[in-house]
C-alpha cells in the first residue's frame, strides 16, 4: 500500500498533535486542557477506563464535534480549518459495527471506495490488496452478517485503510471478541505500523493490549495524567509493572481480557 504523505508531511510534522483540546456535554466536561502529539509511524496506545474521554477525543479528531477549544492536527492539518486536507490523512474504525450486514464485503468495500472517489478498477485493485492484509481473501462475496466479529473487524479495518491514509485510529477495536481473535487484530496492525509505515491511535481499556515498547497516552476523568514510551510512564509512577501504574494514574483497578 501506498499511503498519502507530502515531503512536509514526513519531515515536520507529528502525525497527531492535540493541542490545548476541552469539551463539555452541556455542564459536564469530558475532556480538559489535552494536550499530546503522536509521532509518523508509530503505535500509541490511548488507555483509559470506560468514561475517560476516549470516544469524545475520537469524535474530535474524526471532526464529529467541532473542535472549540483547542486546536487538532494530522499530519500539519488543522481538523477545523482544513477537515479535508486533513481527514483525507484519517482512517478510522470506531467501537459499534458499521459494515452493512445486508450486503457483501465486496459491496461494502466497494461503496466506500466510491465515497473517496477511487475508480473501480483501482477500488478493484486495493480491495484485493488489504483483504489479503488483514487475512480475509477468501470473503469477498460473503455477506458481511455471515462473518463473526473479528472477521466484521478486519474489514471495517480494510475499508478505514482504503484510501490510503497515513494516520488510522482504533476506539476499542476488540470490545466483544475473543482472545484470539484480538490477539490476531492486534498482531496485524502492529504489523502494519512495521511494513507499511502508518502511524496507529489505538484506544483501550485492557490493560494486556498495551506492550513495553509502546508510546501510550493516559486520560482520567477527561484529564491527561501522562504520555510518553511506556517505560517512562512505569517508571515515573514508582510501580514495577504497566498494570500497576495505570491502576495508580486512573484511580481504579486495571483491567485484562476475560
């Protein structure tokens, strides 16, 4: 896959930069003063219990809510002023299943290539080329309410990929499934993160999706309580492990799959 970056794009700029972001349900503030940037090429991990703000940042970043303080950046490209230039850069699969369950993978893939206005014979071309990515080269005609909720999975992650961002954002990409069909998702994004030079936003509250190597962003109640590789995040909260750290810095008990 080829992914669209400018020079610019590659030398300068963080491929995500949050900068100073709040925002308020009404009274209730579920994000506050955030502020993070995400290097190109690069798995990060945004941990936070249940309510910690993930999915609000997410609809920020995706430009689902306006971003009103604050400001939002992929790749240089500032989500309010420029969403084109900006979300054109983004893929993104969100926690509900958003595949239509009535129509083929080849239909859905299809549908969405035309939406970014990919010809058919390169739509064609790219299909084939990420279902065999994500493992699923065989289901081109299946019904996608056939398949099974990793499988649903991958091709949602398929079509976030299908025009070709640099930037791919996951929010609890493997809620529901089980242990080894998260084990085999996770395996494959990181895997892209290696070959093909994207940079991953991956949200969860499991504790056990997180690796040492990893950069990992930290929200509590709406607050960032750290950033950072996640070494240095252990390291700073004086705990021996990730689980203990992040019980400490989210103020609750960490959570692993079950």
């Amino acid at each position: 896959m080829q992914h669209v970056r400018t020079v610019t794009d590659r030398a300068v700029a963080p491929a995500l930069d949050v900068a100073a972001v709040s925002h308020s349900y009404g009274r209730k503030r579920a994000l506050d003063d955030v502020s993070f940037s995400i290097a190109p090429a690069s798995f990060t991990v945004l941990l936070g219990l249940n309510g910690a703000g993930k999915t609000t940042l997410f609809s920020l970043i995706s430009h689902l809510y306006d971003t009103r303080q604050g400001a939002i950046r992929i790749f240089g490209h500032d989500v309010r002023r420029a969403p084109g230039e900006a979300l054109r850069r983004l893929g993104i699969v969100f926690q509900a299943r958003t595949l239509d369950a009535d129509l083929s993978v080849y239909q859905n893939l299809s549908y969405h290539a035309s939406l970014h206005g990919i010809g058919s014979v390169e739509a064609n071309r790219r299909i084939a080329s990420l279902l065999e990515t994500v493992e699923m080269s065989g289901s081109l005609h299946d019904k996608a309410g056939s398949l099974s909720g990793g499988q649903m999975r991958r091709i949602e992650i398929a079509r976030a990929l299908l025009h070709q961002p640099p930037l791919l954002l996951l929010d609890e990409a493997t809620v529901g499934l089980d242990v080894q069909s998260r084990a085999g998702i996770l395996a494959n994004i990181r895997k892209l993160v290696e070959t093909e030079g994207i940079s991953v936003f991956w949200a969860t509250h499991l504790i056990d999706e997180v690796e040492e190597h990893d950069d990992v962003v930290v929200l509590n109640q709406g607050r960032l309580v750290a950033s950072g590789k996640v070494s240095d995040v252990v390291k700073a909260t004086g705990k021996d492990d990730v689980a203990s750290a992040f019980g400490m810095l989210s103020g609750g008990r960490a959570e692993a799959s079950k």
